[in-house]
C-alpha cells in the first residue's frame, strides 16, 4: 500500500474539513429554528462539537422542545443531539382574591 494513499472517512476527516462541518451544521440547523413560526424557536442557539448538537435555550412548554429537536433533526449531517432547553413557565402568577 502507498504512503500518500490514506483511507477515507469520518474517522480521517482534516481539521479544515471537521471546521467547515461543523459550521455548516449549526449554520443549517440555526436557518432551520429561524424559520419556525414559533418565536421561541427563533431565539434557541445552538453549538455543534465533535459530532454533537447541543440545543441551547428557553421555551415555554415541552412540545416546543420536542419541535425544536424534531427541526434541528431534518439537517442533513446531524446524527447526535443533546437538548439542553428549559422549559420555563412564563406567565404571569395570578393572584387570590381575598
């Protein structure tokens, strides 16, 4: 086998080729959140690291957590994803009447 000929594939990718993965990764899925019509996808960030997706963020109820995977999930390339969103009640208490 000749020296100059080396194997193929993910586990030999370059530094410049895992770098222009990864940023067309999270450019992908972060063009994928912009479009929701839910203004809380909108404002979810994303990181995408040694193959991994992390969500990052705040909704305001479980299913946009779920649909915020579910629309990262549709980005060619992505395989693993860790969702590190919160779910926070944002409404307002209410108060008792006396």
């Amino acid at each position: 086998m000749s020296p100059l000929v080396e194997p193929c594939g993910p586990g030999n990718e370059s530094a410049v080729a895992a770098k222009h993965r990864s940023v067309r990764i999270k450019q992908g899925v972060c063009d994928e959140l912009a479009r929701s019509q839910q203004p809380s996808l909108r404002r979810i960030r994303c990181e995408y690291q040694h193959g991994i997706l992390q969500l990052l963020g705040e909704v305001e109820a479980y299913y946009l957590k779920q649909l915020a995977q579910e629309s990262a999930r549709r980005v060619d390339g992505v395989t693993h994803i860790v969702n590190s969103i919160h779910v926070v009640d944002k409404t307002p208490p209410t108060r008792k009447l006396k």
